[in-house]
C-alpha cells in the first residue's frame, strides 16, 4: 500500500515533464520549494552579514577607494552589476542561480536512472536542509553560486572545454570550490588511473584561471582588508578554527544534512568499501572536511559536500529498489522536521529559523 501514492505522484510527475518539457518544469518544482523553505527558517529579502560586502560590491566592483574582505571573490558581484541586479537586489543573483541548482539535481537524478518521484524526494532533501536554507536566511551570501557553477560542472563532465570552464567559474565565486578539483578530476571517465586525462583537464582550468589569477594578485595590493592566502594560514586564524572542536565539529557537519546523513551511510554500507561511488564519495568529503582547518564555518563549509548526498540518495536505489528509496528519503526528511535545522560557525550553534534577527541585533 505504501507504494500505490508514489506510483501516483511518479505518474503525475511524468505527465508534468511531458506538458512542460524536464528542464522547464524542473525550474517551477525548485522555484516552488525555495518559496517553501523560505518561508520555513523564516528567510529575508535584505542582505545581512557578509551578504552586505557582495551587495557593496556589486555597486561597482573595482573601485578600490572602500575596503571590502570580498573583494576577491568577484564573479557573483560583477555578474549583478552587469545585470543591474545592485545593492540590495543584488539578493536576487543567488537565488536565481539557487532555482537553478536545484533543477539541475532534478534533471541530473532523473538521467541517472531515477524515477521522477525519486527525483523529487531527493530534490527534496537538499531543499531543505542549509545548502539551500543558508542562502534564504542570508541574503547576499554567494555559495549558491558556486554550487550552480560546480553542478554544472559535474553534470557536463563528458564535455571537456563546458566542464572545465564551470569549474573555473565556481573558483572565481569561492575560493572553497578549489577543494572540490580532485572529485571533480577523478569524475571524467579516465577514472582512478588515467593521468593524462587529469593532467589534460587540469592543464586547462588553469588556463582559464590565469585572468582571475592575475586579477587576485592584484586585489591583494591595492585592498589590504582582503582575505587572502596568508589571513586562511595566520596564526590567529588556524588557532580559532583549532578552538572550535571535535564535537562542535561533528554537530556542525551533521547540520547539514542532519537525518539524511543515514540515508549517505546506508548506501555506502550495502555499496561496499569498493564501490567506485563511495570512494569518490569520500575523496569529496575528506576535501571538503580538510578545509575546516582554516574555516570555522563548519556548517556553511561542508555543503560544498552536496554531491556527496545527491549520489547517495540516486545510488540508493540501485540497492534497495527505488519504491524503499523514496519511502527512506522521504521518512528521513519527515524526520528532520524534528531536529531544527541550525548552524554551526566557532563552536557555536544557532537555529537558522529566525537567525537573521539575532545576527541584525
């Protein structure tokens, strides 16, 4: 019996991609959970926080007569001021390229062989936890971008030139995307062996990345108040990410993907420690992880690891029939309703549901 409503929904799914066309309808679903989830943690329209630096720089990004720790991070506020999306719309760069993302999961899962109600069931997973809920409840914050551009990037990876020039633009965004180039190197079809096919992709990101390079170098010149190389690497830094602690770290990573993170174990149990997936998996979230030695962000900093559950919730399937799939991934999102969804930055953790007053006061 539990079966009979997904058959109907996946039916009523597939009539809806039929009418609307997969990519069109993808859009409306993500549109329509972000209104959701937005509402949920109580998401704002004005930039707080380090979103207010993107809006700033969005005004004009190369003129360096205001101090601005962003200003190297210079894709997402060039693109809104080229757009005419400045200052305080400048909140609407992300969550466009945030709808995007979530319909590039939705078409990504449904090519991997899921059904469409699978599909949905994972969309819905990384909807609402704080890879999408960060970006509602801090206006301004670029990471949605980068996780459009890196998707993109994954999502085209048999096309060399597409693939790599994603990768470079998830760079430019966030400097964190950098962590994701081993997992993305290793998932062209050269595999764990294939040198040459690592080296020849390599080879061209960084030759995309030599402007932005060259670009980095200067910022750090004429803006002293840039975060830079050697601020990640100081002292004071490395001690306060050391400050935060094993156990606020872990409670910082389950934030995450709080219930779902059982549905990534159980597929890396039946997949098996040879399982090419769960080892791709895990070179993703070791790179990720490594990246908390010199970010106390802990929440924010491992939903860079979205890969990581959006090929365990597809690869789930193969193990347990889709049906048992769905039930699990939407059992645990069900689930999650009881744990509320929270960040964790310097060992301290605060619920995302009316985060936005506490961080305003």
């Amino acid at each position: 019996m539990p079966f009979v409503w997904i058959d109907r929904f996946d039916a009523f799914l597939e009539g809806c991609y039929r009418r609307w066309g997969v990519w069109t309808f993808s859009l409306f679903l993500a549109l329509f959970l972000i209104g959701l989830v937005h509402r949920y943690v109580q998401g704002g329209f004005e930039p707080i926080s380090h979103g207010t630096y993107y809006a700033a720089l969005s005004q004009d990004p190369f003129d360096t007569g205001v101090v601005n720790p962003f200003r190297g991070r210079i894709l997402a506020p060039l693109i809104g001021w080229l757009t005419g999306l400045r200052g305080a719309w400048f909140v609407v760069v992300p969550w466009v390229f945030l709808v995007g993302f979530l319909a590039q999961v939705n078409v990504w899962s449904r090519r991997q062989g899921a059904t469409s109600a699978h599909a949905f069931a994972l969309v819905l997973a990384i909807a609402f936890s704080p890879v999408t809920m960060h970006a509602l409840v801090g206006p301004g914050f670029v990471d949605a971008v980068c996780y459009f551009f890196l998707a993109a990037a994954f999502m085209n990876r048999h096309d060399t030139l597409v693939s790599s020039g994603f990768m470079a633009l998830a760079v430019m965004t966030h400097e964190a995307s950098v962590m994701l180039l081993p997992a993305w190197l290793l998932a062209f079809g050269g595999g764990w062996a294939d040198r040459k096919v690592w080296m020849k992709r390599a080879l061209i990101v960084t030759i995309m990345l030599i402007p932005f390079a060259l670009y980095r170098i200067w910022v750090v010149q004429v803006d002293p108040a840039v975060l830079s190389t050697a601020y990640y690497f100081s002292e004071g830094n490395l001690q306060s990410c050391l400050d935060v602690g094993p156990w606020a770290t872990l409670i910082g990573i389950f934030a995450v993907f709080r219930l779902h993170w059982i549905v990534i174990a159980i597929t890396f149990y039946l997949g098996g420690a040879k399982d090419l997936h769960s080892r791709w998996s895990l070179v993703v979230l070791f790179s990720i992880g490594s990246m908390l030695f010199i970010a106390f962000d802990t929440t924010r900093m491992l939903c860079w690891a979205f890969p990581v559950m959006a090929l365990a919730g597809v690869d789930l399937a193969k193990h347990i029939g889709r049906r048992t799939a769905v039930l699990l991934l939407i059992g645990a999102w069900l689930l999650n309703f009881l744990v509320a969804p929270y960040t964790t930055t310097g060992g301290v953790s605060y619920r995302l549901n009316g985060i936005r007053s506490y961080v305003q006061d």
